[in-house]
C-alpha cells in the first residue's frame, strides 16, 4: 500500500472527498488571495500540471497566511491560513494516512480522531475522580503547535510511511514558511503546518509518544490535542510523574513545557477543556460561563447594524453551540 501511497492521495475520489470537506469548513483565503467560490474554475485549468508536479516532487506549498486576531482580554492571537489548494491536498494526504496511524492511538486520546470528542475526554477524567483520582498533573506545553521539532516528528511519520514523494511533501508542508501581514515570509525551522488539515494528524502522531510512555507506567489521563490531564490518588505520585514527564517532553520530544503554569494539584482546583470536577460532578468554569455572557452582549449590542431576523439567527446558532458543548455539565444556574 505505501509503495503507492501518492496515487491513492492523488486519486479522483480522495481528492473529491478532500475538496467536498475544505468547501464545508469554508474559510478565508490564504497568501495567494484566492477564495473557495474562485478555486473550483482554478483546479480545473491547473489540476494536471498541479498533480504532475506532485508526482514527480517538485510541488511547492504556498506559505501560510499569519493574521492577527484582536483577543476579549486584550492582546492577540495569531491565526494561520493556508491556500485553499494546500487545504485541500493537506486534508487528502490526512484522509490516506488516519486509517495507517489512527488504530493504534492510544485510548485516552480523544482530540481529532474518528468517533471521539472534548466530552469523552471529559467523561473519561470525571469517572477517575469517582474512582478516588484527587490529584492531577495539570500538564501546559508551551505554543505546542509552533515548537514541535520537525526530525523527531519526520521520524514518527516514517515509521509507517514509505513512499519518499508523501514524506517529501509532508517535509515541505512543515517547512512553507509563514506570509507575515506586511509581505514578509518568515521561515518555519519548528512547529506544524499552521491551519492545515494535517496539523491535528501530526500532532496526534508526535504526542502518541508521550500517550505510551503514560501508558506504559499505568498512569491514568486523557489527552485532547496538546491538552493533558494526568489524574493519581497521592499528591506524592503527582510530583514525581511532574518531574519525570517534564524531563521525558524535553529531553525526549524536544517540547518546551511550561514550568509556571504546569503544576500539581487537587483536581477540584483545576478545569480541563472549559469543564470543572467539584463534588464528582461535571461543571462548566466560571470563565466559561462568562464568555457566555460576553458573547450574548456582542450579539444582542443595538450598534450592530443587522436585521433583526439576521440578528436572532446568528443568537440561535451560538446557543445552540453553546448547550451542545457545555450540556453535559450537572450544574445549572440562572
């Protein structure tokens, strides 16, 4: 299978599947400026020399478009946009390689794989607090998606893919660099394809490591993306997992954890993926509950110059969001 892992990547069904997904997530354009409704007429004046060159290797992704986002709380957050055509090669070379990587994940990890979700993760941590877990490793790895060294994940990746021409492009994916607003690209020594399809993939693939190093020591946790909790019955054992998982990360992984905000403590005074564990319940945060109500404000404000048919609209829609997420929380209040 790998010796033609590329046409299988580049075949008319996968490719179709891949563009029927990027044209459903939408988005905005990325450094060549090209949108979702242009790029249909795009691939088909292009598509052939586009796969030609894709087969012989000597494609060359766009870089990504880096935007600043104005965050609540003051400051900002930086946002990667790829090209709607990298989009969509991405997410078929991602569909190819889920079902080699996927089976063998770890049953604790729940972020960007078939049939798992945020709630499972969730589930999974509150049925260890009714177990007696009453200490965690609250784990915080340091702008993960940008620091993830790029031979230690090549080397992962190669584990089970073969054909040099995927393994190149993936390469060259890591290495695009990154359009900076005022033109400039910038060079992407570290760190995953930023807003790509693929990056939730890779990061699975890198953190895998840490996942059977926990599974190995028969620790209990769950990992959602970069996102871990680590959950024992003595604060005794919580610092000394702390300790050894931070040198393992480091030293192993190349990652950079962060020594102020990891910590251990009692699980009541920590939140996991926006939810709370008091009382052996599960509770949606404070903060959580207060982006709610920012959120209803901006939306319901009388300067926003909409209908009010628009207006309710978009007010169901965040609710409806809002309730399927945190609905899984037992505590309600007015």
């Amino acid at each position: 299978m790998n010796d033609s892992m590329m046409d299988l990547i580049l075949s008319s069904e996968n490719m179709h599947r891949a563009w029927k997904q990027v044209k459903s997530n939408g988005g905005s354009p990325g450094a060549d400026g090209m949108t979702i409704e242009e790029f249909p007429d795009f691939l088909k004046s292009r598509w052939n020399r586009i796969k030609r060159a894709l087969l012989l290797g000597y494609y060359v992704p766009s870089p990504v478009l880096r935007v600043e986002i104005p965050k609540k709380s003051g400051g900002k957050r930086l946002l990667g946009i790829p090209s709607i055509l990298d989009r969509v090669i991405q997410q078929a070379i991602a569909q190819v390689l889920n079902p080699l990587f996927d089976p063998d994940f770890s049953d604790s990890s729940f972020g960007f794989r078939p049939e798992r979700s945020a709630h499972g993760a969730v589930r999974q941590v509150n049925s260890y607090v009714k177990s007696g877990y009453k200490y965690v490793v609250d784990l915080d790895l340091e702008k993960f998606f940008d620091t993830v060294n790029h031979d230690i994940l090549m080397h992962r990746v190669s584990g089970k893919v073969r054909d040099k021409s995927v393994l190149k492009l993936i390469g060259r994916y890591l290495r695009a660099g990154i359009q900076l607003e005022n033109g400039e690209i910038a060079p992407t020594e570290m760190g995953t394809p930023q807003g790509g399809p693929l990056s939730p993939l890779l990061s699975n693939i890198l953190l895998d490591r840490l996942d059977k190093y926990l599974e190995g020591r028969n620790v209990q946790f769950a990992r959602y993306a970069d996102d871990v909790i680590i959950l024992t019955k003595r604060k005794c054992d919580a610092d000394k997992l702390m300790r050894e998982i931070t040198v393992f990360l480091e030293k192993r992984l190349k990652l950079v954890v962060n020594q102020t905000k990891t910590k251990v403590a009692k699980i009541m005074e920590c939140s996991f993926l926006g939810f709370t564990f008091k009382g052996k319940k599960i509770r949606w945060t404070d903060s959580s509950f207060e982006d709610f109500r920012y959120k209803l404000k901006h939306l319901t404000r009388r300067s926003w110059g909409v209908s009010m048919e628009y207006r309710i609209g978009k007010l169901n829609e965040y609710i409806r969001g809002w309730i399927n997420y945190y609905g899984i929380s037992q505590f309600y209040r007015p």
